[in-house]
C-alpha cells in the first residue's frame, strides 16, 4: 500500500504540466520559504559567504559560567557552548530572509501546498556521521522521538504539532501534522540538529562531556572542564560542498574560554587568551578600548548593524507570585525604573529605551491602532481588564525621566500607583494589601547585571519595597528558573524577522504552567493565547506583521516586566586576524562565514609572545 502512495505521488508530480491548477498536487522542491522568499535557490553559494575563502586558525570566543554536560537538549545539566557546531541539520537557514531555509541533511522535500498537515524529508545519500555510517531516516525519528519524549518543555511545546514520525524508506522521513493550520511547522521540523539512533538509545539521556553521534563540520576537541572547550574542524566532513556550506566553517578550530565575569573576561581579551569579542558593555567601547594591542592596530571594532528586532532585555515579574497579581504595581515597578539616568550614566548614551518587544523592526506596534489592528483587537478588548484595554489603544510610551538621577515623577506616579492598589505605608514601610511586607527579591547570576540593578533596587527602596538582589552560582540560577522560582529576574526575549508557535512558549498560558519553558513572566492571557495562535497559523508576510503587532501591543499594556535596554546593532571586537566579506547578512554577523588571515595571525601571535 505504501509503494503505491507513493507511486501515485511520483505520477502527479510528473503529471503537473496538464492537470488543472485547482487539483492539488504534492511539490517537490529543494528550499523552503515561510511567508518568505527563496531567492537563493539556485545560487552556487549564499551572497555572504566567500567560497575561496582560505582554511586555518582557531576562532576563540568566550563563554559565562560553567558545564557539565555536552548535550543541551536535555532536561537536566548545563551545557557546554557550542555543541551546535557538532551537528547538521535537516536544512539550514538564510541569513538574508526572514524565515528560508536551504539543504543540509535533507536534499529536498516534497509537500502538498493546499494540505500542510504532512511534509517528507529526503535524506541526502551522501550525509554521512562522524563514525562512516550513513544518516538515515531512523535517526531523524529517534531525534525527534528522543526529543519529543525527553526534551526541554519548551522545545516539546514547540514541536506539540508533530502527530506522527513515519519510516519511509531509509531516506525518506514523513512528519504528520496534527492539523494544516501551523505552516511553519514545515520548516520548523528542518531546524533540529540530528544524532545516530544508536547514540540515542545509549546516551541521550545521561550528563556526560561525551557528545552524542553527529555529522557537523566538527568534532568534539580538548575539554578543560569548566575552563574551556575546543572543537575541530572535520577534514572528512561529509557536507563541505553544499551550497549553503562553501565559504562556511573555515576555521580549523573554534575555542570557547570560560569566565565567571565580563569583568574578568575582557581582561582575558585584552591578552588574547580569546580573540573575538561581542562587546555588550557600553563603557568598555566607549573607554575600555585603549590597552597597548589597540594602540597597536591589532585590535579592531565595528558596529554591525541588523534588521531583525532588537533582543528584549528585561526585568520580568513572576504574575505566579502574589505581589505582582494587580497591573498596578507591575506599572509602578517599570515607573522606578530611571533609563535617562542609566544610560547617562553607565551607557554613555549608547543604548535604546525599547518600546516594543520587536524594537527595531518592521514587527513593532506604532501610533494608535490600525484598522486592520482594531479588527483584531475589537473582540478580544472585553477579556482585558480596564487599565490593560487603555492602554492598548493608546500611542505607547514608557514613562521618561529628566536624567537627573532623582526620578521624583516616576516615584510619586509609583507610589499612587501602589495606594491604589490598596498597597499601605505604616512605620515607614510598604505593606500588602494583605498586611504581608512588601517583599521582593532579584535573583541573578554573575556580576555583569548588579550596577544595572542596584540603581533600580535603590528607587524601590525609596518606594518602601523590602528589595534583595540574590546572586547564585550558574547550576543554581538555571535551576532556579526552570522551577519558576524567583520574584524577579532578567530574562532576555531574542526574536526573529518570522515570529510563530515559539511565541506561546514565551507567553502562552500553557507554558505558564510547564517547569522550564520559556514563559518566565507567567502569563495567563486569553487575548494573548489567540493572538499568538493567530500568529502560529498566519497565511502570509502581511497576517505575521498584523499578528505580531497586536501582539506586541498586548504584552507591552499587560506590564509584565520592566524593559532594560538595547541596541540596534551588535558592536564586536576582535583581533584582526579575522576577516569577513564585504557583505555581511542582514540578519545576523554570521560569524560562521569568516576566515583567518594567517599572515595576519602571525603578527598577533608574535606580538602575543613579547
């Protein structure tokens, strides 16, 4: 029977050309596109890439905290940076458009257009893991099946739509769709990275440094634990010439170092212990960059700018905890927040108030709303409660401050706002409604965030709020999170250019209640569940941008967290023995695109010597 389906398949397709264009017919092709275009489907490689780029080098980077494990995809253990480099997979994205993805493991899939409730992988007969043995369509299932069943909550709630992983033929995989309403799931089940079966029924589940079976460009090198970890290019690497591979991956070596601090981590760039630096602290690359190597010409920084929205970085208030229940004080908690100040005084003006959650992109809410918004929201606008329905039909605007670090405005709008919450003062401190003190309690790991909070810990206190900042070690903090248990933390929301079933893991009421999803704030918000469903099943380019901007104008008038800062773009630092294209993606800085300079390297490394 399944000979025959397919039989049939082959002969639609063949077909086509006279069958009218209302049949539907199955399509095979070898690039996917969400609400996105394929325009580099038949390019011999991606316009950001240099396929004569020469091989060679180490890329060292550093990394914050510890490990202990090497596979990430568990439910337990921290894992090691850069595991993803161990593994392809089923097909790799464009750097260039929002949501596009090219072969990798898969050569091509086949899908019917008019029912997306299924979509084949064909497996690439050259794909080959570390060990010589081919890839096969029994090691895509037991990935998602391990997965799936074993996995973060999250990545499960991501992938809920799956129904049914089915054994074609060895290169040829079948994902069964619980519906034909989510299109992205398509390209969604093309983005996980894939492991040998054997592996998996062996080791998925144990904490070990030794890495499940791939087939990436690179293998697993020297582990110092918690110090550091290497991984080296694979001479033998199956994939090199795929389109999407040539002029990729052209280090011999990628280095990740260890730090416990940023602080201690750029004393570690500046002697060169790492070489490639992403520079999130604006004092260092307004001042910091004047140490011997800069002075040197060794040491060069760019701005490299992106269209994709800018990581919203938050302080995110748990709504699992009482407190934070009654939108009133989470508005005085976001009105003590003083930005003018902060970024007076510790950015040197380098940073953006972010006024939406896709700042920076086409995707953020602007203005009122539009009539193709209010079409949207008009239903929903009874399942808000009053201060939330305002405040979505509004121009949005965060509360500002003179920069005089005294915030007198925003304190005294706060501290009404708590009196009319039914909040209390009695022997100079701030009591529940409930008579319960006011208590709050910020937790973090390492140290780069604490003279972010302690201004902000310093304006509650002046509210009356009781405020400890609690710093952890690593393996305690993630822990902590996965359990949902803090009052508040930072938590950073990275999106893309294609947002989609991802956002009811970060807000949806489901994943409120699922130990290590992403939806750290807690939120439970029919509107936002129909919004984000919406969004999931969105037919075209324009419905996404509709969706996401509704969406964006509900969770920024729920005040579930108090927006930090951010930028449009990524300032990095490096030693310049790297090089990249003039081109560079719009989207990202595609660092796995670069080469070294050796002659280049010579002179760092010769200058590192003295």
């Amino acid at each position: 029977m399944l000979k025959n389906t397919m039989l049939k398949t082959v002969l639609l397709v063949t077909m086509a050309s006279w069958i009218p264009a209302s049949i539907a017919v199955p399509i095979t092709t070898t690039a996917l596109g969400h609400n996105s275009p394929t325009e580099y489907i038949d390019a011999p490689f991606m316009p950001y890439a240099n396929p004569n780029a020469p091989t060679g080098g180490t890329l060292s980077l550093d990394a914050r905290g510890t490990f202990n494990a090497a596979n990430k995809w568990m439910t337990t253990g921290v894992a090691m940076a850069g595991t993803d480099y161990l593994y392809d997979t089923l097909m790799t994205g464009s750097l260039n458009e929002a949501f596009t993805m090219y072969p990798q493991l898969a050569s091509k899939v086949t899908y019917d257009p008019d029912d997306t409730s299924w979509i084949i992988y064909h497996i690439n007969p050259a794909a080959r893991f570390w060990d010589g043995s081919p890839v096969t369509s029994h090691d895509v299932k037991a990935t998602y099946d391990a997965i799936l069943n074993k996995g973060p909550m999250h990545i499960r709630s991501y992938l809920g739509d799956i129904k049914d992983i089915q054994i074609i033929n060895k290169q040829q995989v079948k994902f069964v769709f619980a519906s034909d309403k989510n299109k992205e799931i398509l390209l969604t089940v093309g983005q996980f990275p894939i492991f040998a079966k054997s592996s998996i029924d062996a080791d998925f589940k144990k904490i070990s440094l030794t890495p499940l079976m791939g087939s990436g460009p690179y293998k697993l090198g020297r582990v110092d634990a918690g110090r550091s970890v290497s991984y080296v290019r694979d001479p033998n690497y199956w994939g090199r010439d795929l389109m999407v591979n040539r002029g990729r991956y052209n280090f011999d070596m990628i280095k990740f170092v260890y730090y416990q601090s940023d602080e201690i981590a750029f004393e570690g760039f500046k002697s060169g212990q790492y070489r490639f630096r992403p520079e999130n602290k604006a004092s260092n690359w307004a001042t910091g960059y004047n140490f011997p190597a800069v002075k040197a010409g060794l040491i060069s920084k760019e701005s490299i700018s992106s269209q994709n929205p800018v990581p919203m970085q938050a302080l995110v208030m748990n709504m699992r905890r009482p407190i934070f229940q009654d939108i009133r004080v989470r508005q005085a908690l976001t009105a003590a927040y003083d930005f003018e100040w902060m970024n007076k005084t510790l950015f040197h003006g380098q940073y953006e108030r972010l006024q939406s959650f896709f700042h920076g992109s086409e995707l953020a809410a602007t203005g009122t709303p539009t009539d193709a918004e209010m079409q949207v929201l008009s239903p929903l606008l009874s399942k808000l409660e009053p201060m939330q329905r305002k405040a979505v039909l509004m121009e949005w605007q965060l509360p500002t401050s003179d920069g005089s670090g005294f915030n007198r405005e925003g304190l005294l709008k706060a501290r009404q706002l708590l009196l009319d919450a039914g909040f209390y003062y009695e022997d100079m401190k701030l009591y529940q409604p409930d008579g319960k003190l006011a208590q709050i309690e910020i937790l973090m790991t390492g140290e780069t965030m604490g003279r972010v909070l302690l201004p902000y810990i310093r304006n509650l206190k002046r509210l009356g709020f009781d405020v400890t900042l609690r710093q952890v070690d690593g393996a305690q903090y993630y822990e902590r999170v996965r359990r949902f248990d803090y009052d508040m933390v930072v938590d950073v929301f990275a999106q893309s250019l294609s947002p989609g079933a991802e956002q009811a893991a970060f807000w949806g009421s489901a994943a409120a209640d699922e130990p290590g999803n992403h939806n750290t704030a807690g939120i439970k918000n029919t509107a936002i569940d129909t919004v984000t469903a919406l969004l999931a099943n969105a037919k075209n380019r324009d419905e996404i941008v509709l969706y996401t901007q509704v969406l964006d104008r509900l969770l920024r008038a729920g005040h579930y967290l108090v927006p930090l800062y951010g930028k449009s773009s990524t300032n990095v630092a490096y030693w310049n023995q790297y090089r990249h294209t003039e081109e560079l993606p719009s989207n990202a800085i595609g660092i796995d695109y670069w080469w070294t300079d050796k002659k280049a390297e010579a002179r760092v490394n010769q200058y590192l010597k003295q």
